[in-house]
C-alpha cells in the first residue's frame, strides 16, 4: 500500500480535539467524545438509518487504530529516523501558513473583493512636510493644510483649491485630478481613505512620510475589469496651435468616415497612428485597467458597449484619438471563487496592507510566553557592535561585554550577544543597498525576528490546529509502520502460512465463469474508438497498434472473470469477441477487451491465482491477532454514560 495515500485515508479517521468529555481510555491515555464523533462524521458524514449500529461498529474500529497507534509508540517508532524526517519535512511545508493572521488574511480578502467592484474617480491636494529648499518644515505644512482645510470647509472647489495650494507639481494643470482607482491602485492608506469617502466628499487628512494628503470622490462607476482596445493616435507635435489641432480633427474625421464605411482598422492604424508602438502592433495597446490612462481616455473607453464598436474622435492633451473596442475582461462577481480569492491574496501579502499580519505573534509572545531585554545601553552595545563588525578600536566600555552575555529572553530561551553579532552581520544594511540601516532599526528587527523564530520553533504548544494536523500525521504514520511490520510486510512474505490457508480452503478458490483477455485501457474514448477499430480490423497484429498508440493505450493480459469486465456487462463472451470501448467516470478514460479462451464453468485456481486473496484472508487473521493482544495489553474503558449519550 501507498504510504501517502494511506496516511490521508487514516487522517480522517483520526482527528484530535481532547477538551472534551472521555469516551475511553487506555493505558493512562484518554480519548474524547469530540475526538471520536469528528472522526466518525468525516467517516460517515451520510449515515441517517441505523446510526446507533453505524457508531458501535465505528468505535470498535477506532479503538482498535489507537491501540495500534499507542503500542508503535510504546515501541519507540516514532523516533525512527524516516518518520523524524517525514514529520520535520511537514513542519516545513504547512508551518508558514501558520505564522500569519488567516482571519485578518480572510478580512482583507473580502474587503479588496467588495472594493474591486467598483472605480472611484479621485482628486487629490499634497501638502509637502519639505519646503522648497529640500528642508523639512512641518510647522510650515500644518499652517498649509490648516488653509487648505478652512477652504474646503468653506465650500471653495476642491479643483481650483488643489490648482492653488498642492505641492503636486501636476495639480496646477489638471486640479489634482488622478483619474479612476480601484483595489490595490493606491497605497493602503489612501485606498481606505478614499473608499471611505462618500461621492462628492473629501477625506480626512492622511499623513504619510512626505506630507499630508486630502482626497475628494469625484463620482464612482461599475468596475471597468480590463479592456483589450486597439487605437489611432494623431499626436499634437510641441508648439501646435489651435488651427493645427483643428486640421488634425480633419485628418481623425475623415478616419472615422472610412471606418464606418468599412475600411480595415489595422491598416489604417499603422498608416496614420502616430503612436509608433501600437501602430507597429496594427494599432494593438496593452490590456487596458484602471488607472492606466487619463480620466477622459479611459471614460470614453468604457462607453462603448461592446466588442467591435469604434468611438468617434475625441481630443486629450496628446492628440486627437479613436479607439475600438476588441474584448472586455470583467472583474469577477463571484464573492466565492476560490481563483480569485487567491489572487486577491497573492496581492494583499505583496502590498503594506500584509505588514501586521505577524502582531498576533508579538502579543502572544509579550503576554503569554513572556520575554525579558537586558538592560544594556544602546550607545554601549552600539560599540560593541562596530568593533566587531566594522573593525573599530574597542572603548573601555565595551570590553564590559561578552559574547556571551545575555540580551534576550523568550520563554525558556535566551539569546545572546553573540546571537545579536550573527543578525546584525547580514542585515546591518538596507535592503535597497543604499548603505548602513540604522542600528536601532536593526536591534528591533532582530527582536521581532527571534519572537517569530521561538513562536515557530514552539507553534505546537501555541495553536490548536496546528498541533492537532502534526498529531495527525505523526498518529497515521506510526499506524502505517505498525501495519507494515506487523502486518502487510509477513502477509507477503510468509508462503508456508499462504500454502495453509491454500491447502485448507481450496474448495474456496475456484473460478467462476471466466476468460482470458487482453484489456486495452486508453486516455479517453475517442483514443478507445481508434484503436478498437484499428485491432478489429486485424486483432492478431494488436501489439503493433498499440506500440504506434503507446502514449495513449496500455494493455493488461490476464484471467479474469466475466463481472470484473466492465466491457462485458450484459453480453455472453465468445473467443475473439472485441468488446465495444466504455468510458470510466472517475477519469474519462476508456477500456476494451480482446477475448482469447472462455472458461463457462467453474474450475480451481492454482496457489498462484489465488495469491492475492490469500493474502487479504492472511492479513485479516494477522490483524485480529494483533487486535486481541493488543485488548489484552492495553484493557480499554469504555465510559457507558457518555457512549449512551453519543448513542441517544
């Protein structure tokens, strides 16, 4: 048996929750209800008649795996070294989705989809905290934004007053105006600013690194999705004045005349498009979202309804513009697929909306685990470090400390200077290589990565479900190795029991009503048809068909009886029936057989015909064996008041 395939099987029959009521016990071990009755649901999650039996039957099958579970245990198979290494590999593999918040995680996913569904047309006053000369000047920007906001609040236009007062350099022409956003378009910050903002408000002022940012909501659409456009540009040259703009719009009219009458919009966009990337690409742009293109471009783009229409031409500041409308990819609608749930994700853990996914860790380790900073002075430890790190004479201060010296404490681990030393070593400099980070930054750094690292190293003991999947995995593999050694492993290999249970059952193992046949099982219908209909036009030569098929068809001889061919079903096989293909459900495959020798009557099977059967009789007498001396080993308690409880 499949190692993998049986430990998922057995995942479901054992899941662990003991904060409950004990069912049995055993061996000083105790056993849940909950523990038991999450089990057996996933095991019969369909069960409505006999229940009461349904469960007796399950629970003596349950004993019977912890018994198994614990005597592996007993026996010390849990610290071989292949299943040391199995449980540390899946540590590995599933802790990570452990060390984030799933339900901020699940928040935020709900909230970017309710956002995606719509585009907010934005503008936008910046206020600097740097004045002109490149100095910060916060006093100067708080009387600044103080203005701005007397202003807004005495009703002056928020265009006219982002025109007047933003330090935006782009705002003295287009009123601050930046177009349409949507989910993931502005930082986070401002995102939550602006969908907070009802259509025709301002926000509340945002202070960011650079200054303070004001937002107005300037009106709000249908989510545009993405749009695949093709365009002709007639670009304004520099210095254009308003005679050449109108013999430009000439040029577009006429351009529009001959589309409508017909004429190819490729062609015409490479012979008069002036924008030389997508006239080289038959007028073709990028796939269009949000944000991309001027407010004007992009509004113009969404009026036209559907694939194939043309707009007539329209003016921006780049030139005179027609567009047609290839194809749309809306946004998706469906709050609950699951593809772009995990792309909404894919992009929430890429964005700062993601940096406090980890607080819940530092709470956890500050107010449950508990840790403790040594009172070593910064400006000493400051020392210490360069003098290690950047080979600076050693003050009389520092040669106070040792490597070994605490600085932390997590839990029951403490780490030390030296601990200290090898972070500080490979992360002293910031990430966009652009010199030493701040020294301090770097401490709380390491503060906050060696919380991380004990929560990880102990994630067992501090979240529930976490523990129970690795109890899980490490139960089904000792169950596995029990199986495997005390059971599967002798069944093979002990002929002289196999030949026993032969010689003393012979009567048992006949054949019914049989054939010998090849089985021709293919990838799919149409791959059966071709090649039923090639072999039946010359079964003999079949190897040769299937070897010119060999990526599409394996075959199987063999002595089966007629109910274990599918391809038989109500038909009386004769030697050289070609059954007609059938399709398998589970996969879409297909099979068919080729009959060489009908057996119409019952006969024996040899030992080796036999084998298989042998086996499985084998294994389930090794396995009662091993039931009834563990039960005598281990005598189980069944608690009757809570069993009747289950029960009734």
């Amino acid at each position: 048996m499949k190692k993998i395939t049986f430990i998922i099987c057995l995942l479901a029959l054992l899941s662990a929750n003991t904060k409950a009521q004990t069912l049995f016990s055993f061996d000083h071990q105790k056993v849940s209800v909950q523990e038991f009755l999450k089990a057996f649901q996933k095991n019969n999650p369909t069960v409505t008649k006999n229940k009461t039996k349904a469960i007796q039957d399950y629970l003596e099958l349950y004993i019977n795996s912890r018994l198994k579970i614990h005597e592996a245990t007993v026996r010390g198979y849990d610290t071989l070294s292949q299943i040391k290494t199995e449980m540390a590999n899946l540590r590995s593999q599933i802790s990570g989705k452990y060390m984030h918040d799933q339900d901020l995680l699940n928040r935020l996913t709900t909230e970017a989809f309710q956002r995606s569904q719509k585009d907010i047309h934005v503008a936008h006053i910046f206020i600097a905290f740097q004045d002109k000369n490149g100095f910060n000047n916060k006093a100067a920007a708080d009387k600044k934004r103080d203005l701005v906001l007397q202003r807004l609040q005495k009703g002056d236009d928020f265009l006219q007053v982002a025109k007047e007062l933003s330090d935006d350099t782009t705002s003295n022409k287009n009123g601050g105006d930046i177009g349409y956003i949507t989910v993931f378009s502005l930082p986070y910050p401002f995102e939550n600013a602006v969908y907070a903002t009802p259509v025709g408000k301002y926000s509340t002022v945002v202070a960011s690194h650079a200054g303070y940012h004001i937002f107005k909501n300037l009106g709000e659409r249908k989510a545009m999705g993405k749009i695949k456009a093709q365009q002709i540009l007639l670009a304004f040259p520099p210095g254009i004045d308003a005679a050449g703009q109108q013999k430009m719009k000439q040029l577009a009219d006429s351009l529009y005349d001959r589309l409508q009458a017909g004429d190819d919009f490729s062609k015409l966009a490479t012979t008069f498009s002036n924008d030389y990337i997508t006239a080289n690409n038959n007028g073709n742009m990028p796939e269009i979202s949000v944000g991309m293109y001027a407010p004007s471009f992009e509004e113009k783009l969404a009026t036209l309804k559907k694939d194939g229409a043309i707009s007539r031409p329209f003016k921006t500041a780049y030139g005179w513009h027609i567009v047609k409308r290839i194809a749309v990819t809306p946004v998706v609608s469906d709050a609950e697929n699951e593809a772009n749930k995990l792309a909404l994700q894919e992009k929430i853990k890429a964005d700062s909306r993601w940096d406090h996914s980890q607080d819940f860790i530092f709470d956890i380790v500050k107010n449950k685990i508990g840790m403790k900073n040594y009172p070593i002075p910064d400006p000493l430890l400051w020392s210490y470090t360069d003098s290690i790190l950047n080979k600076k004479p050693m003050p009389p201060a520092g040669r106070k400390i040792q490597s070994t010296d605490p600085l932390l404490t997590i839990g029951d681990s403490t780490l030390t200077i030296g601990d200290w030393i090898k972070y500080a070593q490979t992360h002293r400099f910031k990430k966009d290589g652009s010199g030493p980070e701040n020294l301090v930054t770097v401490k709380n750094n390491f503060f906050k990565q060696s919380m991380l690292d004990y929560y990880q190293s102990h994630l067992e003991k501090y979240n529930e479900k976490f523990g129970s999947q690795m109890k899980e995995f490490k139960d089904g593999n000792l169950f596995f190795e029990m199986m495997q050694r005390e059971i599967w492993n002798k069944a093979q290999t002990n002929l002289s029991a196999l030949q026993e249970i032969y010689q003393k059952n012979k009567s048992k193992f006949q054949w019914g009503k049989s054939v010998d046949a090849i089985i021709f099982y293919c990838t799919s219908l149409s791959a059966a048809n071709t090649a039923h209909a090639l072999i039946q036009k010359d079964p003999i030569d079949w190897r040769a068909i299937v070897d010119k098929y060999s990526n599409q068809i394996i075959v199987d001889s063999s002595r089966l009886e007629w109910s274990q061919i599918q391809s038989l079903k109500n038909t009386t096989p004769t030697k050289g029936l070609l059954t007609k293909p059938v399709v398998h459900i589970s996969d879409n495959s297909a099979s068919f057989a080729y009959i060489l020798q009908v057996f119409d009557k019952p006969t024996p099977r040899s030992f080796e015909e036999s084998k298989g059967m042998l086996v499985n009789m084998y294994q389930q007498t090794l396995e009662e064996n091993l039931d009834r001396q563990l039960r005598k080993k281990y005598p189980v308690t069944i608690h009757q008041k809570e069993l009747d409880k289950i029960l009734h």
